[in-house]
C-alpha cells in the first residue's frame, strides 16, 4: 500500500495553508487575555531569560525565571492596548471578524445578518478559548508564586504574581460575563 501518493501529496499544500489560515485567524480574532496566555511563556524563555543573562550573569536560574517572567507580563495589557488602538486598521483587514469582537466588546448583537449567523460559533469559541487561556495564565501564575515562595523566598514577586492572576480572573470574568449576555434571547434587538 503506498502511504505517499500523489493525492495525498497534492492536498498537503492546501491542508497546511488551512492551518496555517485558522492560525493566522485566531491571532487577529483573539483578546488580550488569550494572546497573553500563548505569547507569556515563549517569550519568558525567548527574550525574558537571554537579555537578564545578558546584564547579570551573576543572577540564579529561579531569580532569572521570575524577573524575566515580570518583564513580560507588559504584554496582556499592550495587546489590548493595540488591538483598541488599531480598530480601523482590523475592520479593513477582517471585518467580520471586527464586527464579532466589537459585540463582544460592547455587548450588542450586530446588525448586520451575516455577522449575526456567526455570532453563536464565535461565542463558543470565544468561551472555550478564554476557559483555556484562564486556566493556563492561573496555572503558570501559580507555579511563578510557588517558585517564588518555596525556592526564591520572595513574597514580592509571589504577590506580584498573585495580581496577575487575580486581573486575569477579573477580565476572563467580564469576557464570560458578555458572552451570556449575548447568548440569552432576551438580549437581541
């Protein structure tokens, strides 16, 4: 039996351009909160780590680990920032996509037909993504305030850590607390 055909060679082209198509997709669609969670850890270990290496080569792993982690946090705010900022450049760029986020963002179901038949489908989405990325922003917080306390003996950054954690409770909050809102058949009009 021959595994390498060439139908199976002439659709792996046009399965990685849709992978690489929902990829690019989730990244222009996503909030802060879910981006944070992606980009936080690869970007600790990436940028984080080598440019604290780099001043202080003196400085213990666990010292580095948490001070790079705390350089980073910057980045949950900052793509809020951005994406609230560059509103127009996205409406052109996606603009259902733009109309989704924007009724998520305000509440209101959209006017438009096409973008309210995409609503439920984002919705689900949008829930099961800032579950995810909720779960994962607690857990690494949890293991930074650990390491914090248990090797590094330092309450400062455990209660840093811990305010992290709480705005990311209180923003995965208000983004579940909008998606019921436009789930419920009361909402719409």
């Amino acid at each position: 039996m021959d595994v390498d055909n060439e139908e199976r060679r002439a659709g792996a082209p046009a399965v990685a351009a849709g992978r690489r198509g929902r990829w690019k997709r989730f990244f222009e669609r996503a909030p802060g909160l879910q981006l944070m969670a992606v980009y936080w850890v690869p970007m600790t270990v990436l940028i984080g780590l080598p440019v604290r290496w780099l001043f202080d080569r003196q400085e213990p792993l666990v010292e580095a680990v948490l001070n790079g982690a705390l350089n980073l946090v910057w980045i949950g705010p900052a793509m809020y920032f951005s994406r609230w900022s560059a509103g127009g450049q996205a409406a052109r760029r996606d603009p259902e996509g733009y109309a989704l986020r924007q009724a998520l963002r305000t509440s209101t179901v959209p006017a438009d037909e096409a973008t309210r038949t995409a609503l439920p489908r984002y919705l689900a989405e949008q829930r099961r993504a800032t579950w995810a990325a909720l779960l994962a922003i607690l857990g690494i917080c949890l293991g930074l305030v650990l390491l914090a306390l248990l090797v590094a003996d330092s309450e400062g950054f455990a209660v840093i850590f811990g305010v992290v954690a709480a705005v990311s409770v209180a923003v995965a909050a208000l983004t579940l607390t909008r998606i019921r809102r436009l789930e419920t058949p009361g909402s719409r009009g």
